[in-house]
C-alpha cells in the first residue's frame, strides 16, 4: 500500500509541473505571433497616452502682437497675425503665417531722422510679412511639474521663404525676399488648444543706403520671435487606446 500511495503522491506532484513547462512554451510563441503584422513603433511606443494627435489635423494660430523682433536697432516691431498649418503626419507638416506690424520708434530712428545728410539704413520700418515652411518634428515628450500636472509638448525644426513689405524713412516702399529657418514647440493645454512658440530668422536679400548718394546690395537678418494660441481642427488619425 505505502509505495502505490508514494507513486500517487509523485503523479499529483508532477502533473502541475508539467502543466507549468508547456505553458512557459506556449505563452511566448503566442506573444511573438500576436506581435506579427504590427511594426516596432506600434508595439513600443516611446511615449504613451498622447494627449494629442497631430496627423491629419489643421492648426489655426493667432498672433495678437505677439511677434516680437529682436535685433533691430532702429524699430521695435510687433505683429499681429494668423498661422494655418496643415499635419501631414506626427511630425511633418506645411505652414503659412502673415503678419502686420506696428513699428516703435527708437532714440538711433530720432537721431538719424533729424540728420538731413543721413537716411535710416533699410534694416527695419516693416508693415507686412509672409513666410511659408516645412516643419519637422523629432521630439515629443511630457514634463511632469507636479504629481498631477503633466504638460505635453513638441520641439520641431523649420525652413521656408518669406517677404517683407516696409519702407524707407522718406516713406518710399520697399519689398525684400529671402529665405528663413529655425526652431518652434508647441505645449498642449488640451487635444485642440496648445501655445505655439517660434524663434525664427529671416534672411532678406535687399540694397541698402546709408546716404542719399549711395546704395549697395545687402544680406539681412530679422530675427524674431512668435508667440501664439493654437487650435487644431479634424480628427485626424486616433492612437490606438486614447
């Protein structure tokens, strides 16, 4: 009696063993085979729960005096616009922006202005610029301020063309073209709203004069400065899980 019972015993003890192995089989292989057909980005994702999604949405942005020149010597400008930008995919996209600016004075404009030998060199009265770029955007990710508090954002890079309309100090109307890049980041509030920020350089090709009788060709920079409210409209292309 004692051993049949002993091989019982060893058959109970066996068995879940057993059960354990093929499942420690099994179970991966099932893994591999659920993760076939999806690509490794759709599998692991860097960043998950996006509080956004981009692809295939418009981005309507407002400027309200917003865009801020910084390195001009002569007029402090800032100019009110819109921005329309349409996402091909996450992180490429097309946008338009135009502005018209409102041009402070400096004490350099006051004392070139009272010099009767000596215009304003074209660097800055501006009214009017445009620009179109292609934007790239590599980053993506979320800053945690607090426990409950988890900002997300984008940092993007960009390149275009663009034109400004101005004028001289005598009042004579100037348009210069020229080419720009630079760098932006959105940082979301909600999946239709964000704050669109941009430093930007745009360079104008142009001819400048430094006095009535002389003029020679220019490469200008007008670095700048965008700050401005977004909304994104359609739905775009969902995340799988949001």
């Amino acid at each position: 009696m004692e051993p049949a019972a002993y091989k019982r015993k060893g058959q109970i003890v066996k068995k879940p063993i057993t059960i354990l192995l093929w499942l420690g089989l099994i179970l991966p292989w099932s893994a591999y085979g659920a993760g076939q057909g999806r690509s490794l980005k759709d599998r692991i994702r860097a960043v998950s729960n996006r509080l956004y999604i981009k692809d295939g949405r418009m981005e309507v942005t407002l400027f309200p005096l917003t865009s801020v020149s910084l390195n001009d010597a002569f007029y402090q400008k800032y100019g009110g616009g819109l921005g329309l930008a349409y996402h091909m995919t996450e992180s490429l996209s097309l946008q338009l922006m135009g502005t018209y600016s409102v041009n402070v004075p400096s004490g350099l404009t006051a004392y070139f202005g009272s010099n009767t030998t000596t215009a304003i060199p074209y660097a800055g009265k501006r009214k009017i610029l445009a620009a179109a770029d292609f934007c790239w955007a590599p980053v993506y990710g979320k800053i945690s301020l607090a426990s409950d508090l988890v900002w997300h954002f984008d940092v993007y890079v960009l390149g275009g063309a663009g034109g400004v309309q101005g004028e001289h100090i005598n009042a004579s109307q100037k348009f210069a073209f020229g080419g720009e890049f630079g760098v932006g980041a959105h940082v979301f509030f909600t999946r239709s709203i964000a704050m669109k920020m941009e430093l930007k350089d745009l360079v104008l090709f142009d001819k400048v004069s430094f006095d009535p009788s002389y003029e020679k060709n220019d490469i200008q920079h007008q670095l700048m400065f965008n700050l401005g409210f977004s909304f994104f409209f359609l739905e775009g292309t969902k995340e799988e899980g949001i």
